[in-house]
C-alpha cells in the first residue's frame, strides 16, 4: 500500500507527538494590565465572594465560637495562612507551572502527566481522579451560584429587616436570569467583569482600612502563632472551626483552570497584587469591627460599612456574586466539553456563542440541569448559612485529588529533587487532609448533597467511557478483523463503481468501518473515491494546523484520513477535507455523501461487557447522544445512517 503522510507541510512529526509549533500555546498578547483586569473579572469572583460569609460562618455557623480576642486572632490567621499555603504557594507557585499548552485544570493536568507515564496501573488510577476530580467540581457548580447570591441578597435585611421576605424570590429571580441569558455568551458582559469585580475588590479594601484604623492591633493575626494559641486553647473547637475556615479559599481552583484565558504570569500577579491583599484588608477590618462589638458577628461583611452606604454594598456585592456564578457556569460548559472530546460523556449539543473566541460555548443541557439544582439548593436550604454546611467537602476533595496528581508530576514528569518534592507534597496533603477531615463533619448537614451528585456523575463518566471501549471491540469483532488492504484487494476491483465521494466515519484507524461492509452488503456498489475517517482528540488543548490531517492513499480511489483535535477545540469535518489539496481530484461538498453507522445496543448473556444496569444506563446515554452529523458538522442533506444492532 502506498503511504502519502501529509501534514499540510510538516511531514517529519510523529503522530502524536506535538512539533514545536503545537507546543507553544498561543498565549494572549494583550499587554499584561489588560490581561491582569480580565482575569481579576474571571478567575477571582468565586474566592472574591468569600468574604461574604466566611468570617461570619466561623462564629454563627453550626459551631459557633466566642467573639473574644483569641477566636478572632486564631481564626483570622488560620485565613491569611490557608490562603499564603494553598492558593499562593500551591496553586499559583507550584500547580500554575503544570500547564498543557497553556491550559490547566484536572483535565489538562490528567492529559500532561498521561503523556509520561508508561505504567498502566498509574495511568488507570489517574484517570480515575481526573475524572473523581471532574465529578467533584460539578458540585461546586451548583453551590457557588447558591451561596455566593443568596449571601449577598441577605444584605437587605441588614438594610431593613423587614425585607427578610424578599430575600428569597429576589435570589431565585436573579439565578433564573442568569441561566436564561446564557445562550447569549459572555463575549458582550465579559468586558465589564473586570472593572466591577476591581470595584468589588477596591470596596473590599476601603471598608477594612477604615475598620483597621479603629483597632490597629488587628494586624497581628499575621503572625501563626496565634492560630497555634487556637488550636491549643480549645483543640476540638478549632478542628471543627476549620471547616468554616476552609470557605475562605474555596474557589482556589478556579485560578489553575481558568489559566488558559488570561495566563500564568497575569493570574498570578493578580493574586499578588490586588485579590489577596483586599481579601485580607477586609478580613482583618470585619475582625476589628467583630472585637468592638460582638453582636456584629450575625452579619459582619455588611455592618462593616456606614448606614447609607449598605444598599449600595449590596447591589456591588450582588453584581460581583452574579460574576463569580458566571464565570462558575461558563467552567461547567468548558469541564463538560472537554470530558465529551476525551471521551467521557457522550455527544452533547454544543453552540458556538462567539465568532471569534472559540472557548465560548453553551451547553443546553448543563445549563438547564444546573438551573434546576440550583433552584433546589435554594429552596431547599433557605438561607446562606445553611448552605454553607454543604459548601466545601467537593472542593477540598478536588484540591486533594490535585495534590496526589501533582505528586505524579513533580516525582515523574518535573523529576525534581526527592527531598524537595516529598516536602511539597507531604505539606500540601498535610493541609489537605486537616481540611478535609474537618469538613467531614458537614456531611450529615448537608454535605451529603455534592458529594451523591459527584457519585452519579463519576457513575455516568465512567459507564460511558468503559461501554465505549467494549463496543469499540465489539465492532472490531463483528468486522472479522480483515485489514483495509485485504478488504480493497477482495472486493474493490470487483464491484461497480459510481462517481464523487463517499466519507465513511470510523473510531478507529485501522480495519473496515461496518457502515461500508453494511452499504456494499445492502446496495452492491462503492464510489470512485472512498475516504475512511477518524477523528483523534488529543491531550493537547489545541492541535497546529500543520499537524492537523494526516492521509494514507490506499490506491484504487481508497484514503485512510485522521483529523486531529485538541480537547478544547471543535470538530467541522467538511471543513477539514475541504482544506485538503492532496487527494485525486478536487474534493467537492455538494456532491459528497457521509456514511454513518447508528448501532442499537442489546445486553449481551453471553459476555457481558458491564453488570446489567450499566449496560441500560449506557444504552440510555447512547441513545441520548447528539448524532454524529450535529456533532461533527456535517451538512444535513447528505448523509446516510445505516443501522445494526451490537451486543454489549
């Protein structure tokens, strides 16, 4: 067989491996003040809400704690020292550097360290936690609009306690709106992300420099040894105050996978310079406000600021909540795109939302179900407070489950220092697992709820990943395992053979796709040029275009394509095969028809591939899937899908 391998110029690369116009992620070339206002807009709205109800859960939460001195210092220095160890050190120092072309999160970060592990033992295990890790964040999904929204909506009855009763609707009117502009994009708002979170943050700090003024002394609680005075005062207390604590640096993940948009260097230095500094200023100013008067500790974010000035506090701290569940949304919508390219979910309707930002998709049907469980964690628990016992035992699992993968990367991909990596991440699991383990004690309260939807949805992820590998071999099976040579060599000389072009989509890149086997069975006849292709996602977020497509000329009007993708782009068949300039002839869309093969599954009795319920729960998913033309953008009048039915 005659190979014609084409890159579209570059004809050295190994498939697979990235040539180094792939490996250098196109970073944005705004100037990095610009980049520095997007990400403050994006990446810090979830951590930037905190605020809102961290300090107040510590001391009016289900564990209240006395509003003296040393519970004030103790817990105002465990916040400044959780955020210093694990957003500064951990996630902007250690895990920002552990980036895919660019990108980060648990599905960036399971695509790097796959590349170099040879094991298969470790590589099971690490998908196993990407996908734990990606299970987890739809929890989190769900609550950040919950908490963040109905925490700043309560700053009414600061206001006027008569308007208690509004609370509620206001906030369910307010996420309803929220899920139902989302079909529109963010390409529009996104613009004014920045400079209202940059108020949010600038009114942060205002509020605590005025309250640290009264009570200089507060700026002690930089110093640890208060939170070690804590612990030793009262040590059960204080384990079970860590899990308020923790709210405090929930939203931490939200730099490491939001990278990609804005870059390393930008996130980072607004952290530095601008999210950690305000978030301290107003912590310390709602702990000197809570040292003058207790009875401040029911509300302190909002009493920190004068009488007149609490209304507006609210609509900026409404509008930055409304941000942080935005950008919260649009992570939902990038996390289940991925795990749809890796394989993970099946197909999904996905719209393009921007012509030019590819990263802004909407997904209806995660928009919808989040909407749903958003209004039921509303409803359901009623006020903030509540909410808060359900918030976090998700986020501090996928912060662990980023710990044990970076300790995959900093052993075996970065190969540090043995000394040096055990210390990082013996600190990290460390404070890990204290968090955790104090956040154990909010599952009864409620933190139930994340942790039963991330089960059902690392049942459904991993359910559609293992009954895609046995119907892949099923397939393989039931197409007798004869080559493409074999097949051409039998049968292509033989048969008649009518004009243009047929494309016969094929998961893998070897052997007979059975939509051909099942076209030449029912209708006797082949086209005079007969193109089998497979698409390849990556784990690279974005594929080079010169690495895009590769073609092997079979002879006798026979091509094997493969069109590569990364995890972060979108498949357009037509549009890649019309950009091929190396086939016979000129390659014309109007007069070329698609094959597709459509299998029902049935139960197998013989073999069963997965216990009987997992084979119906796939068989659900399957026939749930978006159809292959949508997916793949195929156009409508031609295609072709040729059905069978396949034993799983």
């Amino acid at each position: 067989m005659a190979i014609r391998r084409t890159w579209l110029g570059m004809d050295t690369a190994h498939p697979g491996q990235p040539s180094a116009a792939s490996s250098a992620h196109s970073s944005p070339r705004e100037s990095l003040p610009v980049l520095m206002l997007g990400a403050i807009g994006v990446v810090f709205g979830d951590i930037g809400t905190s605020p809102l109800y961290a300090l107040k859960e510590s001391f009016v939460g289900p564990h209240p704690l006395a509003v003296d001195q040393l519970h004030v210092f103790g817990v105002l220095s465990l916040i400044f020292w959780s955020l210093m160890l694990i957003v500064t050190i951990k996630y902007v120092f250690v895990a920002m550097r552990a980036d895919n072309k660019g990108e980060g999160g648990s599905f960036a970060l399971l695509a790097l360290i796959s590349r170099h592990i040879q094991n298969r033992r470790a590589s099971a295990v690490l998908v196993v936690l990407g996908v734990l890790a990606a299970s987890l964040f739809y929890g989190d999904a769900m609550l950040t609009p919950a908490i963040s929204v109905l925490s700043a909506v309560e700053g009414l009855t600061i206001v006027n306690p008569a308007l208690e009763a509004l609370v509620l609707p206001i906030a369910v009117v307010i996420m309803i709106a929220l899920f139902l502009i989302q079909y529109r994009g963010t390409a529009k708002v996104g613009a004014l992300f920045g400079p209202v979170v940059l108020i949010y943050f600038a009114t942060l700090a205002t509020l605590g420099v005025v309250n640290i003024a009264a009570r200089p002394e507060i700026l002690g609680i930089l110093s640890p040894h208060h939170a070690a005075q804590f612990f030793m005062y009262d040590p059960h207390l204080a384990f079970l105050a860590m899990g308020s604590v923790f709210l405090a640096v929930t939203g931490a993940e939200t730099l490491y996978a939001d990278m990609g948009h804005f870059g390393r260097k930008a996130v980072g230095f607004s952290w530095l310079t601008v999210a950690y500094p305000c978030l301290m200023l107003n912590y310390m100013g709602q702990g000197a406000l809570m040292l003058g008067d207790p009875s401040t500790a029911e509300n302190p974010f909002y009493l920190m600021a004068p009488e007149w000035a609490r209304l507006p506090l609210v609509f900026i701290a409404t509008a930055a909540t409304i941000i942080a569940s935005q950008a919260v949304i649009s992570g939902a919508f990038s996390v289940t795109h991925q795990a749809v390219q890796l394989g993970f979910l099946p197909r999904l309707k996905t719209l393009q939302t921007s012509a030019k930002a590819a990263g802004q998709i909407y997904i209806p049907a995660i928009n919808w179900g989040l909407l749903a469980m958003v209004l039921v964690l509303v409803l359901g628990f009623g006020e903030s407070t509540r909410l808060a016992s359900a918030y976090g035992i998700s986020v501090i699992g996928t912060m662990i489950i980023t710990t044990m993968m970076l300790a995959f990367l900093v052993f075996h991909v970065w190969r540090w220092n043995k000394l040096l990596a055990a210390g990082t991440i013996a600190l990290f699991a460390l404070v890990d697992g204290i968090y955790f383990a104090s956040n154990i004690a909010k599952i009864p309260d409620g933190g139930w709820f994340p942790l039963a939807v991330a089960g059902v949805l690392f049942t459904l992820l991993t359910t559609w990943a293992t009954g895609r590998r046995i119907m892949r071999e099923r397939l393989a099976e039931g197409e007798g395992g004869f080559s493409l040579e074999q097949f051409i060599v039998s049968t292509a000389k033989s048969v008649h053979r009518v004009r243009n072009t047929a494309v016969y989509l094929s998961a893998a890149d070897t052997g007979v796709p059975s939509a051909l086997l099942h076209n030449l069975k029912h209708n006797q006849v082949l086209h005079e040029r007969v193109l089998i292709v497979t698409v390849k996602v990556e784990e690279v977020p974005q594929v080079a275009p010169e690495q895009r497509t590769e073609v092997h000329d079979a002879g006798h009007g026979f091509y094997r394509v493969i069109i590569r993708y990364g995890f972060m782009e979108e498949v357009d068949i037509p549009r890649e095969l019309s950009a091929l300039g190396c086939l016979d002839g000129s390659f014309d869309p109007m007069t070329t028809s698609y094959f597709l093969g459509r299998q029902k599954l049935i139960p197998s009795v013989d073999h069963p591939g997965m216990v009987r319920w997992r084979e119906a729960l796939f068989a659900w998913m399957s026939k749930s899937s978006e159809s292959a033309m949508e997916s793949f953008k195929l156009p409508t009048n031609r295609v072709v899908e040729l059905g069978s039915q396949l034993q799983i």
